[in-house]
C-alpha cells in the first residue's frame, strides 16, 4: 500500500530549522498588530547627515597618551616621582603632525593620520566606570550597571533597514568582548533589534546553508505559510506569531544575499592591497573593514566592528607591557585607514559615520620605575568621528598636560551618543520605547549633543 499521507506542520518546521533558516537575533519578538514590517525605513526627525554608522570598538582600553594625546610633559618627566606613591611615565612612541589640519597623531597609527582631515578628534571623552564590562557596556548602552539595548539596536528600531533580506544591526566579532552579548543585545526593544554576529571565516554566519533546493524552499516556507495564517486567524492579535512568518522571509533572503556580501573574490587586487589583505584570507582586521563597507553598500543599517576579546594578549589591555601596541596597532591601523579612503573614493563616506572607540584610556602614570604596562582610567580619553555630517581636521577638548584629568570641554558617553543619533537624523531624547511603565532612551536623562564637531 502506497501512504497518501503528505508531510505535517511538525515535519516542514523541523526541516526548516534542519535547513540553518531559524537565525538567533532574527527571530521576532514582536510585529505591529497591523501587519506592518517594524523594519522597513522610517523617517527620521529631522533631514539626516548620514545613513548608515560603521562602529569600530578597539576592547580593552585603549591608552589615550600614547595614541592620539601627546604628553610631552610624560617624556620630559618620565620615571620621576609623582607624589609618594606613582611616577610620570612617558610613551614609547613619538607624535607626527598630520594632514593639512596639523593633528597630532603616534607613530602607532600613521594609515590613520594619512586621514586626519577627515576626523574630527575628540580628546575629552570620560566614562563613568573604570572596570572593562561596566565601561563596555556604557559606550555601548548608556548604561554602566543595567542591561539595556545596544545603540545598534536603538538605531534600528528608530530607523529600519534599507535591505530587508539583511538585519539591520549586523556586529563582526571573531572574540566575545567585555560584557559579552549584551554588547549587541536589544533587550527590552523587540529582537528582532538585536545586532547579528558575524564571525570570520568560511561560515561567517551559522546555518546559512541549503539543504534543499530554493524551489524546494519556496514550497516548503509557503506551505509553513499557509499553516500559520490559518493558526493566525482568530488570533490576529498574536503579534509573535506573524513576526515568526516574517523572520521566516528575512531569513530565505539572508541565504541569498549574506553569502554574496562576505565573497570578497570580486574585489580588486589594488583594493585587498590598500587594506593590507592577503587574497582569500579572513583573518584580522583587514577582512572585517572591507566587509563592513559591503554591508553598508548593501543597506546594512549599522555595522560594528570589534577588535580584540577577553583574553588579554589579544586586547588593548595593556598592564604588563605597553609594546603589544605595535602589534595590536598594526592589525587595525592599515584597514582602518584604508576604510575612510575607500569609502570617500566610492562617494559613500558624506552618507557614512565612521565611529572610533575604546571603553577608557590608561594611566599616564605608574607604580614604579621602569614599569612597562599602564592601568584602567575612565577619566578621560580619546575617540573620533569622521564622514557624516562631521566636521574635519580637527581636535574638539583637551585633557591636562599630563592626561590624567579633563581641561576643557568634557564629553560624556551619553554626549557622545546623542551626536551619533544627531547625525542619523535622531533625536536622543525622542527616540524612546515605553517599557516598565516608563519611556526609555539611550541616554537615558543624560547628553547633549556636540555641536563643535559637526559640520
């Protein structure tokens, strides 16, 4: 006897799971009753400067006194007694003027100081906590303490996608930074917010693979289809159950058009050269530059790049010896250079904010003499802007001749923050979510913006 019996609900699902379709992070949590698609392009509140944000995060701290604030005061006094208990250390590395604009930048990133009258330098940053998972997550969140969503996902839900078969909010992290997830996490805000984790390597991200066919495909998602609209009616005011429908179709355009978005083969050997990329290779920071370009060619709203994990010889966090940084320098200052080039020279760098952060600075000061390393110190440091909306080829604040202190003009997380959004279009203090019986923002009751940058 043939079995007339066609397959059941059960049966198509576990095949579409099987089949790699079911992503974390694209899952939806919830879909306006209307049936409208929360990820389509809304307006912002005001004429937007840029598009898209590509955020790069350097874990672990970077320091700010030998990086992108010369201390000469540091050198001339280095291992001489600061009070009872410190002494001044000097940096290792020497400070070139760059650019038409002048700006003083180390010898550790000269690729970065070949576009230093795209950027405009902020050396007045502060963050409120001085351990790396509070600081982390407060650069990231707005908050040192609670979980709260990430800025990627804030943008997404104030702004949508422009592709919908890619996730708005898309983080290329071959290591788990400080913090861990909640870097990328939407929390309160719908998942389908949270930031997707790409990771290097042959399968960047997991389960994008067919096991069938796309016709094959096509037939089976109709099908589930059609099983979930009859489930639906009755219920339209499940909102978890049409997300799920929906996450369904981001996830059979995401087999189509992710894979293409991470084959660098059809780049050219001059631009792999630019970026310092060796061809077919998917290691370093390199690959995760040229990729982020490409996932904002394709309409990736905002994309973050995170150099470094918890593992301490692979992360800016520098107590034992400060000469790591000629390593750690090399890998991201050749392609970071070379993604403000590339992005200028594709006309996409004005519709792009190119965002350069660390979750503190390092102590200009030290135990001991002759001491190699420098300790955590969120009072204050530096990070920068370029592209945008932001006005280049120059230095916005200043800490003390020493580095330890702000002078002038102190820019909070939360300020730096509401001038990412400002430049989106966004209002900080607009873009809310009313959660626990009150409205949430990513700055909370906090930041201004920081008008002095911006063009």
């Amino acid at each position: 006897m043939v079995s007339c019996e066609g397959p059941n609900r059960r049966h198509v699902i576990r095949s579409l799971a099987g089949g790699g379709l079911i992503l974390p992070g694209l899952l939806s949590e919830m879909l306006a009753g209307d049936g409208a698609d929360p990820l389509s392009p809304k307006e912002p509140h005001f004429a937007p400067k840029a598009k898209h944000v590509i955020f790069l995060f350097m874990t672990g701290g970077v320091s700010h006194v030998d990086t992108f604030d010369p201390k000469p005061y540091l050198r001339e006094h280095h291992d001489q007694p600061k009070g009872k208990r410190s002494v001044y250390k000097g940096s290792d590395w020497e400070f070139q003027r760059y650019g038409e604009c002048g700006t003083e930048i180390s010898d550790l990133f000269p690729h970065i100081g070949g576009v230093a009258d795209e950027i405009a330098l902020v050396r007045s940053m502060t963050n409120v906590n001085g351990d790396h998972f509070g600081a982390t997550l407060g650069i990231h969140t707005g908050s040192a303490t609670f979980n709260r969503p990430s800025i990627g996902s804030w943008v997404s839900y104030g702004l949508g996608t422009f592709n919908r078969n890619l996730p708005s909010f898309m983080v290329v992290a071959p290591e788990i930074p400080y913090a861990g997830g909640q870097v990328w996490g939407s929390d309160f805000l719908p998942v389908l917010h949270q930031g997707t984790r790409i990771v290097p390597g042959d399968q960047p991200i997991a389960h994008m693979g067919r096991r069938t066919t796309a016709h094959q495909q096509r037939t089976e998602l109709d099908l589930l289809e059609f099983f979930n609209r009859q489930h639906l009616q009755g219920r339209e005011g499940d909102s978890n159950l049409a997300a799920r429908i929906k996450s369904f179709e981001t996830a059979f355009g995401m087999q189509v058009e992710a894979p293409e978005a991470f084959d660098l083969s059809g780049e050219s050997d001059a631009t792999l050269r630019m970026y310092g990329l060796e061809r077919g290779s998917t290691k370093g920071f390199a690959w995760q530059c040229i990729v982020a370009r490409r996932l904002i060619e394709r309409g990736v709203r905002f994309v973050e790049l995170i150099d470094g994990g918890t593992s301490i010889d692979r992360n800016w966090d520098t107590h034992a010896k400060m000469a790591t940084y000629n390593r750690l320098a090399k890998n991201v200052d050749q392609p970071t250079g070379a993604l403000i080039r590339d992005l200028k020279s594709r006309g996409l760098l004005d519709e792009t904010l190119v965002v350069w952060t660390t979750e503190f600075g390092r102590t200009p000061t030290c135990p001991s003499p002759g001491a190699e390393g420098r300790g955590h110190h969120a009072r204050v440091y530096s990070s920068w802007l370029a592209g945008g909306g932001v006005k280049g080829g120059i230095v916005h604040g200043a800490s003390d001749e020493i580095g330890h202190s702000i002078a002038e003009a102190p820019v909070t997380v939360h300020d730096f923050q509401a001038t990412i959004l400002d430049r989106l279009g966004l209002d900080h203090e607009r873009l809310t979510y009313r959660h626990a019986g009150r409205d949430f923002r990513l700055t909370d009751v906090h930041g201004h913006v920081v008008k002095e940058v911006l063009a």
